[in-house]
C-alpha cells in the first residue's frame, strides 16, 4: 500500500519539518511507540489503556501562527523566512507547507516595506538596527490576522507611512501591534506592546466558544488538533461541580469546559496579569463569567495559600514543556481531588510527573497521544488520572 509523501523545496535547509518524507502514517506510529514506551508500564500497572494516536487527516496548512527573524542581505534586501537548522543563517521561503498561506504572505510582504522605507533590520552581532521578528497570528474560524512587529526601539521613524504602508501590502491584516524588546537576547518578544492599527488584537473561536487573542497570549498553533486536545480534557473532568484550571493562561479550557456544562465551577490561577484579565474578558464574551473566577497568581502558591480550603473534584493542568513541579503536585494531591486532567506537550516531563502523582494516591486510567504538530518529533498527550 502507497503511502502520500510532502515536499518542500526548502526542507533540507529549513529543518523545521524534520519528518516530511516520512510518510504520515509512519510518523503516527512512531509517536504512539514513544508515548508506549515512556507510559505503558505505569499505564499496564493501573489497568489503564494507552488510546490510539489522534492524527489529521490532512496535515498541512496547520500552523496558524508564524515568525520569521529579519537580517541585512546583498543589494540593500532585507533577508526574512526560517533559520537554517542548527544556524542563525536565514533561508528565504515563499510558502510554508504547514502554515496558513496568509501568514507567510504578510512575513514577506513586512519585509519588502522595511526595503522601501529603509527600515534597517536587526544586526545580532552588534546589537543596533530596528526590525528584529515578525510574528503573525491567523484566524481559524474568523478573518482576524494580527501582524506584530518585533522593534529594538520604542520610537519608529515615520511611523504613519509604516502603518499605511504595511496595510497597503498586507490587506488581510487586521491589528497591527510593537512590541519593544531592547534586551541581548534569543527570546523574541520583549514586554512592552502598544497598538499602531486596529483592536490591537485578534479573535478566533474554538468549540464554539469566542476568545481574544493578544500579541503575547498563549494560544495553541494548530487549532483544529487543540478541538481533539480539549475535547479529551473535558471528557476527563466530564461531571466535576468544581474544577481548578492551573496554567490557565487566557482560560480556554476551562471556559470550553463551563460552556460545555451547566453545572460546574471553574477557577482558573495564571501568573501572567494580562492573561488572566483576557480570561476575565474571554468568560464575560461567552456568557460564563459567572461560573469562571481568574485568579493572577503563582498556582503552587495559591494553592498552598488559598486552596487549601476549597474543594475541587477536577484539577486541570497544562504546564509547560518542562513539566510541572514536585511541590506543585505536592498541592495537586492536597487538594485532594477525584480526578487530575494533565495535558502535556512533552511526554517525557510528563511521565515523570505521573509517577509522581501515582506515588500521591493516583492511578492512571487513560492516555490519549494528539498529533499537535504533523512532520515534527512533537506529541502531546492527555492522561486522566482518578484518586485510589
């Protein structure tokens, strides 16, 4: 049986695709196998099952946001489109395999204006120039593209024609923010944002609930897997009158998860203040802020503060790659709750922090591998996780 392959003509250059000529279904076993071989121990010791792989059924075109560095290049061109692999030598890309075709289009056209305006793009070596990163976020369910230009420096020479400029190129765009990062650094966004055109922000939906989407709001990449990953999270915390949304970042699976029953209570703690006043403004839009409380705090802290005296019969976690902390499980397991909901984008961090949680008084039930990024080493995984 023939397999369906991709190709990219940059693939060997660029890097981020590390897995397109191996066909998808391949790429699909491989990543069960990893998730099996990290989780099927504990999972056979529990009596839990290891579900098959949630792939796509067509994977391209998932990436709905997307970046690209700028750099001096011959002939007063302004170099823009991937790092090479392993370099910070920039590869010139037309068209992305895996990205919304709007986004690579806006990239591009950035900078062609930074040509004409003379807009000098970031010198790493040296420290000056202006232009570091563009960063554009595209609409799933809706038409918003927000187009966020990376600056050294807070003041942009001709600022007006810039923003006339940009429109003209890019006229699917429909919010363009600065952001201001003046540190030596390979994080791309600095702190400071402030809005040249439109809302300043863009707006996309997903199981049927309405979010708000802001220049540094966490906000998973390929939504159509993010409706598979949700779904599986609300199905573990199905039933729970009171749920805790640790990581909740700008709330989407807690107020996903209050949309989707009537009875259940959601306190979302995030550390991050501006992604929780989104959370606050995301619960109000789809008419769940009365049943959904953020809360901006360290959720470790909180809960050893203040969670303590409140009952929560779901916990939901979605940590970071680095995985969560003894101490944070420590409070997950004081609480005391029926049932631990913990999303994961690294396996690995996530093994290791299930058996922590077995050792607290939890047993495995399910762990369900979603394929987030097709053509990439990547898996996430939801595991459900019951009190003994």
């Amino acid at each position: 049986m023939g397999y369906r392959t991709y190709t990219c003509p940059i693939a060997r250059e660029c890097g981020g695709c590390e897995w397109l000529a191996v066909p998808y279904p391949i790429q699909l076993r491989r990543k069960q196998e990893q998730v099996e071989g990290l989780i099927a121990g504990m999972a056979e010791k529990d009596g839990a099952e290891v579900e098959p792989i949630a792939g796509m059924d067509d994977p391209v075109r998932y990436r709905h946001k997307a970046a690209t560095p700028f750099a001096h290049a011959r002939g007063g061109r302004v170099a823009s489109g991937f790092y090479a692999a392993g370099t910070h030598r920039i590869v010139p890309c037309e068209e992305c395999l895996v990205e919304d075709p709007r986004a690579r289009r806006v990239l591009n056209g950035v900078a062609r204006v930074a040509e004409r305006l003379h807009v000098p793009p970031y010198d790493e070596d040296r420290g000056v120039g202006v232009l570091r990163h563009a960063v554009v976020r595209c609409g799933w369910k809706t038409d918003d593209v927000l187009l966020t230009l990376v600056t050294r420096v807070e003041e942009l020479r001709d600022e007006r024609r810039l923003v006339r400029e940009l429109r003209a190129a890019c006229p699917e765009v429909t919010s363009i923010v600065q952001n201001v990062n003046d540190r030596r650094t390979n994080a791309i966004l600095g702190r400071r944002c402030r809005t040249l055109f439109g809302p300043g922000l863009m707006r996309d939906r997903l199981l049927g609930c309405d979010f708000e989407i802001g220049p540094t709001s966490f906000y998973q990449t390929n939504p159509e897997q993010t409706e598979v990953l949700y779904r599986l999270a609300i199905a573990g915390a199905s039933g729970a009158r009171r749920a805790l949304d640790a990581y909740c970042g700008t709330g989407t699976i807690g107020i996903c998860l209050a949309s989707s029953e009537d009875d259940v209570e959601i306190v979302g703690v995030e550390q991050v203040r501006g992604a929780v006043a989104s959370a606050r403004r995301n619960a109000t839009a789809n008419g769940v802020d009365g049943r959904c409380h953020f809360v901006a705090a360290d959720a470790t802290d909180w809960m050893a503060r203040e969670g303590a005296a409140e009952r929560f019969d779901a916990v939901i976690m979605d940590p970071p790659r680095a995985g969560s902390t003894p101490e944070f499980l420590a409070g997950v397991a004081a609480l005391g709750p029926e049932r631990v909901v913990y999303v994961s984008c690294n396996v690995v961090t996530q093994a290791r922090d299930l058996e922590l949680l077995r050792g607290r008084g939890y047993r495995l039930v399910r762990v369900t591998p979603v394929d987030m990024f097709p053509h990439t080493k990547h898996v996430e995984t939801v595991a459900i996780l019951e009190r003994r």
